[in-house]
C-alpha cells in the first residue's frame, strides 16, 4: 500500500530522492558496491530510469516524473530493499576509474583502490610505461580494461578461472572497442600462459577469509562466491600468486595485488618479505607491491611454507 502512496503523493526528482534515503535507511540497506551511503545509491537509482546523466542531475532536481517513472523508481527502490541487490546489478552498470562496465551477478561489482593507481599511471612505482600487461582475477576486465587506456601502447591480457566471468569481460572489451589490445583468457591463476612474460602484474584476488564470509551482509551473497572466498585464512589464491608471479615477470616487473583485509594474515604469516603497502588519497588499504627482485629472493621461504 505504502508503494501505491508514494506513487500517487511524490512528485519530483527531490521527492522521491528523499523517499528513497528515507526508506533504505529505515530497511537497513547495507552498502559497499560503488556507494557507501543511501544518498548516492538512491541517485544512482534514480538516474537509471530517467536516463539523467550525473553531472546534468542538478538542474533537473526540481522537475516532476511522468507516472510511468514514479511507478519505475518506486518498484526499483522496493527491489533494493525486498531483495538486497546492489543497486549496480539492478542498473547492470558501474563505474571504475572514470569508465562504465556493464555487470550482472557474474562478476564482482568493481570498486577496487586500483582505480586510483591507474589513473595515476602507477607512478612512481613503474620506470617506464610498460608493453605488456596482466590482470589476474579480471572478472568484469575493469581493471585490464583501464590498464589500455591508461597505457594505449600496451598489451593487456585479462585472465579469468570463470567462462562465466570470461563472457562479461568479453562484452565490456568490445563495448570499449579494445579486442585488438586487451585478451581474455581461461586460466586458472598462471597454469595456462606459463610461456608469457609481462611488465605489470595486477591482481584483485580473491581474498575473503572464512570467518569474513560468514559475515557478509545480504547484499555481497548476490556476487559469485568463487570471487570472493579464499579458504579459512583468505590466502589460498595470493600464496599462489606469490610462489609464481616472479616466473611470469620481465627484469624490472613489479606485481601490484590487492589482499583487502586479508594484509594482516599475510603479514603476520611472512613478515621476512618486504611488503610495500601502499596508501590511496580516496580511501582503501589492502594493496602492496613487490619487484621482480624481492618475488625472486621471497621464493625459498614461500616454497617452505
């Protein structure tokens, strides 16, 4: 009933925005896929049905919604809070670095701190602008897919375990007009390109321990298990990446790996490697780097491990 209400006595864009914040709050939305509050998920919410881009919602804030609008984005808001589906698998899109990637219930929802070192170019870690690039655990290929444009003489290969994740990467490579420069591939972690060799490795494994798992709010149960689960520790995949990556890097190559909550373990269980945690001015943590160098002098000790 209260749906029907709402329909008929809101009127405006600033309405329903206020109705929205109102109701997710009352309903204990949980959020974390792209927004971090009901105000922003609200407007992204409502930006889907009318079609308003971002920077032109100001100006339109006080303009009223046909019916059919009102009725679209009273049952979107309801959808939100009865199913506990993160606004960006209700829209099918997010944005990462400054790019929109379609996704649905196959990938991940991107919304790493990766974002903030591509833009800047990975600097200064990186000495040179690198030829060939490779994101472990692509999911959605966001990250691959910001690597191209970030560096437009680059190679980029976008590995995935999933078909199912595979076939998102796929659309989004096209629909950002990059297949001649950005290729994914079937692999689980490094098992099928063993014969390549790269400047960059990026990784957004995953990296979600049992206990964590447990945990998630309704909203993260929507996402594939295989991309968040990692064993009772969170390590199972990252351990791997650190036994190999050295293998598949070029003189020079540094491994950038994102480890989330999951840095404490990691740290505790190997504090002889030279970790570089890095720091983001947007927020996040859970990221390090390790050279070539420091992979190849870390190998003994995680062989023993």
């Amino acid at each position: 009933m209260y749906l029907e209400q709402a329909v008929a006595d809101l009127a405006t864009i600033d309405d329903y925005l206020r109705w929205g914040i109102s109701r997710f709050n009352s309903n204990q939305v949980y959020f974390g896929h792209g927004t971090d509050n009901a105000y922003d998920e609200a407007m992204v919410l409502l930006m889907h049905v009318l079609k308003i881009e971002p920077q032109a919602i100001e100006q339109f804030r006080h303009c009223r919604l046909t019916e059919r609008e009102r009725v679209a984005v009273v049952e979107l808001f309801a959808r939100r809070i009865r199913e506990r589906i993160p606004a960006a698998y209700l829209t099918h899109q997010a944005w990462f670095a400054g790019l929109p990637f379609y996704v649905d219930e196959r990938v991940l929802i991107p919304r790493s701190p990766l974002a903030e070192l591509i833009e800047q170019g990975f600097q200064p870690w990186l000495q040179q602008p690198p030829q060939r690039i490779l994101d472990l655990c692509t999911g959605s290929a966001c990250i691959a897919i910001a690597c191209a444009y970030a560096f437009d003489q680059a190679e980029v290969d976008a590995v995935d375990i999933s078909e199912d994740a595979l076939a998102v990467a796929e659309r989004n490579i096209e629909e950002h007009q990059l297949s001649q420069r950005v290729i994914p591939l079937q692999s689980d972690l490094f098992d099928a390109i063993r014969q390549e060799r790269y400047d960059l490795i990026v990784s957004n494994p995953p990296y979600v321990d049992a206990e964590d798992m447990a945990d998630l709010p309704a909203e993260y149960r929507h996402e594939p298990e295989l991309g968040l689960a990692a064993g009772n520790d969170g390590l199972i995949l990252v351990e791997r990446i650190l036994r190999q990556a050295a293998d598949q890097l070029n003189e020079g190559g540094i491994l950038i790996c994102e480890v989330g909550n999951s840095m404490v373990a990691l740290s505790q269980k190997y504090p002889q490697i030279p970790f570089t945690w890095l720091s983001f001015e947007r927020g996040g943590d859970g990221v390090f780097l390790l050279t070539r160098d420091e992979l190849l002098q870390a190998q003994a000790l995680l062989r023993e491990s």
